[in-house]
C-alpha cells in the first residue's frame, strides 16, 4: 500500500522512476580519456565475453572464442551459434549461445548441456559465473528478446530478467531473483551473487531467499557485465550513457509504440554501442558539432565507460571514451597482472589499460 502510494506522488511530482533527469558524471566518475588512449591488444568484430581460462584471456566474437596473445587472437573454438557470455572455472569453460543452451566443455562436467530454465527459455544469456566447480550462475536479461535485440527490451520496458543457480552434479536449478530489468554481470558473493541491473542502472546483491538488495543506483549510464579486481573491489562495465531524451520518450508509451512500429530501430531515440554519423540521427547537429568539430561533452547516443567500485560497490575511479571517441560499447572489463581489459563493441577492439597509473 505504502508503495503504491509512493509511485503515484512520484508520478504526479515527476520524481522516482517518473523523473526525466539523469545524474551527471562527476566525482568517481569524472569523464577523461583513459579507454580512448589505451593500446589496442586485439581487434575482431563486437568482442565481448572476456575471461580468464588458466593462463590465456579469451573473448568472444560472433561465433568464435579467441585468446589474447600479443596483438593476435587465433580463435581456439568455433561453435554452431553467437557466444552471449563465458566462465571459466579450473578446466572447465561454461559457454552460452544465442540458440538457446550452455555447455560446459572441459573439467568434471565436460559436455554438460542446459537447453532450458525451469521450462523458459535461454535465448538471452547475458553473463555466466562459476561459484565453486560444481556450481554456475546464469543471468537471463529477458524471455522475451535474445541479446541482439536488447534495444527492444529496453523500448518495451522490459522486466523479465532472471537468476539461477544451476547444479553442475544434479543439474539442479534453483532461482535467486525474478523480474529484474535486464541484468547482466553476476559475479559470486557469500551466500548469493551480485548483480547489475541494466534498465534500473543499479547494482544489487542477491542473497538467497531474501529480496534483491540495491547497492548503488541512479548511475548515469547503462551498466553492464561485472568483474571481480584483486584487491576486493570489482570493475563495472557501462555500456551507453543515459540521456534525458531518452528518459523522456521511455515514459511515453504511445511515442514509443509508434517509434518502434515506423521507424526503423537504427534510428530509434535509444541507446547505442557505437557513434553514429548518419544524418538521421535523433539529434540535431548543432548540439554535437562546434566549429567543425565533434564536442567532446555531447549528448551523444553512445559512449565508453569502466568503473572502479571499491568493497563497499561504491564508484573509486572510472576510464572513459568521451562523445568525440570511438571506444564505445564497452560491455565488459577484466583485470589480469596489473592491467585492465576492455572490450569495445563500437571500436572493434580490446584494449589494455595500466591502471594503477591512470587512476
């Protein structure tokens, strides 16, 4: 009662989840142009998915599992579907594909096989994790859209996301939370795993049997895959920066259903993972362009952003691909000896960033 009460001041006040303004990038995450500088260690199209799988960093590309080996990535696996996401755990390697199943090859449980959750499907795998050898984390963004196509989920204010544990011995499933906002990133914690939410942009702890608990929110950008770090923290991921146009046209669902049904989705008023320069664009020139050239601070569509949370998942240091860069889309960061890795989507490339010097 008392939430309800809540939603509709919030609607009538326009604040909450009704409110069109989006927080800026300051403090923590003050914006620079530590992933727009960083050195190229691999290039391939979309890479995504990094992992450590004993002493190789691999990541996916389309169909393909790479590993980073100078500034070459020889592809170790070809599989039958897209890769959506990867966790490697001993000899094992846990692999999602976009046709709808996980397997497991390598290890203990070397050609397992998930084809379903409790009877829903598995088309949209967002992140895999490992808690144990015997036991692996799978996020879900949505049962209504594959991965691809998160840009409609999004549009349709999609809440179908979910998390399981799945027992690697029994094939057991047992569910850690029901209707999130598209998660992604699920790295384990005691007693549960925790998560990034990408269409509520916060974080939240899953505890088994208990409510999802929000660690930080109201993030100004899209936050993505999660990662461990060495010294207890982890690293954040942010995909694409939220914009008050955006907030704006998500709490207008007769705009939205005509957007969608007329226009088509390359030029929808959303979020994207690389800049765009076609004309169509949804914004007018003269707020991205001055003096002929693109303004660093723009409002644009896309962006590239790494956050650096502290034990508390609290923002510490961040590393950025501003409006005028290339390196956007990142959807995933992972530190190895020292270095953080990042994928960019919109660049086409992984990066490799010392971060100790840069933060």
């Amino acid at each position: 009662m008392i939430a309800a009460v809540r939603r509709a001041l919030d609607a009538l006040r326009g604040e909450g989840d009704h409110s069109v303004t989006v927080p800026p990038m300051d403090w923590a995450l003050n914006p620079n142009n530590a992933l727009e500088e960083a050195p190229v260690v691999a290039s391939a199209e979309a890479p995504d998915n990094l992992c450590l799988f004993g002493n190789r960093l691999l990541f996916a590309t389309g169909a393909e599992i790479r590993a980073i080996e100078g500034e070459a990535g020889p592809a170790l696996m070809s599989l039958d579907a897209a890769v959506t996401s990867l966790a490697a755990e001993g000899g094992a390697l846990a692999v999602a594909l976009a046709s709808g199943k996980i397997v497991i090859r390598g290890g203990a449980h070397d050609g397992a096989e998930f084809a379903s959750l409790a009877g829903r499907p598995l088309g949209c795998v967002t992140a895999l994790a490992f808690d144990g050898p015997d036991s692996l984390l799978i996020c879900v963004g949505s049962e209504t859209h594959p991965l691809q196509r998160w840009k409609h989920d999004l549009m349709q204010l999609g809440c179908s996301g979910s998390v399981w544990r799945a027992d690697l011995r029994t094939g057991a499933l047992a569910s850690l939370a029901q209707k999130l906002g598209f998660p992604f990133g699920v790295p384990p914690v005691r007693g549960g795993a925790s998560v990034a939410e990408s269409w509520r942009h916060r974080l939240v702890l899953l505890r088994d049997g208990r409510p999802p608990e929000p660690v930080l929110f109201d993030l100004p950008a899209y936050p993505a895959r999660l990662s461990r770090a060495a010294d207890g923290g982890a690293w954040l991921a942010l995909f694409a920066p939220r914009r008050q146009l955006t907030e704006f046209i998500l709490r207008e669902p007769r705009y939205r259903e005509c957007m969608m049904a007329e226009i088509a989705p390359e030029y929808w008023v959303r979020p994207t993972l690389a800049p765009m320069a076609s004309f169509l664009q949804p914004f007018a020139g003269r707020h991205t362009q001055e003096a002929g050239g693109h303004q660093t601070l723009a409002p644009s569509r896309s962006y590239g952003m790494v956050a650096k949370l502290d034990a508390e998942w609290q923002p510490v240091a961040s590393f950025h691909s501003r409006a005028d860069g290339s390196r956007h889309g990142v959807m995933c960061a992972l530190e190895r000896q020292g270095r953080l890795y990042a994928a960019s989507q919109g660049a086409r490339a992984v990066v490799a960033i010392d971060f100790a010097r840069e933060a």
